[in-house]
C-alpha cells in the first residue's frame, strides 16, 4: 500500500524528535552523578545476602539474554490487546500490528507505561516497609516488571520479544535507562546498529561480557539502598524511585522502538515511490 507525502513527511518530523530526545539524553544532570556515589560506601556496608541478591538478578539477566528464562511473556495475549476476538497465527498479528498507523502502536505503548510504573510504585512501598531487607525481594521484582514491560512496549510496535535480538535490544534499553553519559553515547551507538539492520555480529559480541556491562544497571540501586536502610521512610522512597525507574525504562523502550519502526515505515514508503 502506498504511504502519502504527508504521512511521510509526519515519520521524518517524529524521527527529529526522536533524535532530539537522544542529544538530550547525553547530558547528564548534576544530581544523576551524585546519585551514584554512595553506592561504593554502601556496597560495603551491605549485607551479603543483599549482595548476593543483586549478583542472582544480573545472572538471571544473563538468562533472560541466552534463552529468555523465565521473564518470556505471552505474545498472544498481547495480540489479542490489538484484536480483540480474532484468533490468528502470533507471527501474523505481529506483521499486522508493525502495520497499523503509528499513533494506535503509541497508544498502547503508554497504557502500558502507566500500568508498569502504577505496579512498581506499589511493589517500591510494599517492599520498603522493612527497609534494606525487603531490598532483596524488591531488585529481582524490579527487574522483572521492566523486563516485562519492555517486551510488552516491543510488542506494541510490532517486534517478536522472544527473539534472542530482540532480547539483546530489551538488554540495551535497560542499560541506557541508568547509565552515565559516557554509557548513554555508547548504547545509543549499538542501538543504532539495531535500526540500521546491522545488529547481528557487532552487539552480539560485545554482549558476550553482558555482566560486566550490566554492572552499570546495578549501579541504579545507589540511592535506594540508602534511603531504604530506614524502615518505614522506605515506604515513600520505595514507592517513588520505583516509579521513576519504571518511567525511565519504558520511556526509553517506548522512543527506541518506535525509532526503529519509523525507519522502517519510512524504508517501505521509499520502495512503494
């Protein structure tokens, strides 16, 4: 089908803003890099379970990357989100939903922004209660929610999240959400490979020492493990740095994706000229 001049010239004003979104990212607030300070204080004065908390989530991680674990989520449900009482092939409503108009893929994406931050603002108070100790229930269950709402963000702009690329890219975005500017410049350089089609050999290789790399998002936890050394006051900062980590992520998957699916609608619309 042929896309017109005026949806074409919509991709590329989305595209700038994107692109914008992307400069702005690189610069990195004063009280980001404070954030990350007390981290090396407390890393010391953290409990070993703590730690070894913190060490099992970043293996998952690596699980989740090699076969997807037991963070996969189901396609089909997801599919039926988009149509409703129609059953069909996964693989086909993927196609169908990487078709439909940008604005109804931005749609469900945002609903499912509010609906991941709503629970990791729940599970943060939850967790916080018991201060640094119920911190070791809360990283995994963290981890897990972002997980699932980036596949889910994956799915609304038409991606397959069990893919092992798509699973890479999902890895990408969880680090870009909670690194510094030199790490926010180097992923926005391997997402661009993904958008480019050109993923397969150069982010697949530098993933090979993922944990390494990851100890950036571990890092995010700085903060929290401070404030949530205090019982009861961990209730509110629980339930507020969960919330705003749920934001950065999806926010992150949300532009990302949808990069990807502009360049792609725009491709298509080049070859239909």
């Amino acid at each position: 089908m042929m896309i017109s001049t005026e949806d074409i010239q919509y991709l590329k004003l989305e595209l700038k803003r994107i692109e914008q979104w992307e400069k702005e990212q690189k610069d990195l607030f004063f009280w980001e890099k404070i954030g990350r300070l007390p981290f090396a204080i407390l890393d010391r004065l953290t409990p070993k379970f703590i730690q070894e908390k913190i060490g099992t989530a970043l293996d998952e991680l690596g699980s989740y990357v090699q076969s997807g674990g037991r963070y996969l989520i189901s396609k089909e449900q997801m599919a039926r989100k988009f149509f409703p009482n129609e059953e069909q092939d996964t693989s086909t409503a993927l196609d169908r939903i990487g078709q439909l108009p940008l604005s109804r893929m931005d749609e469900m994406a945002e609903r499912i922004s509010k609906t991941s931050s709503h629970t990791a603002t729940l599970q943060g108070a939850s967790t916080g209660i018991g201060g640094i100790f119920t911190l070791a229930i809360d990283i995994p269950l963290l981890l897990g929610i972002s997980i699932k709402a980036l596949q889910e963000i994956a799915i609304s702009y038409g991606y397959d999240p069990t893919e092992k690329s798509e699973r890479i890219f999902i890895v990408k975005c969880l680090q870009f959400s909670s690194s510094d500017i030199v790490g926010k410049k180097a992923i926005l350089d391997d997402l661009a490979a993904f958008h480019s089609g050109e993923q397969s050999g150069q982010v697949l290789s530098q993933l090979q020492g993922w944990r390494e790399v990851m100890l950036s998002y571990r890092d995010n936890f700085g903060w929290k493990k401070m404030f949530q050394m205090i019982p009861i006051a961990g209730i509110l900062f629980g339930a507020y740095l969960n919330r705003s980590t749920l934001q950065d992520v999806t926010e992150t998957g949300k532009i990302m994706y949808r990069k990807r699916r502009i360049l792609e609608k725009m491709k298509a619309a080049e070859e239909n000229e």
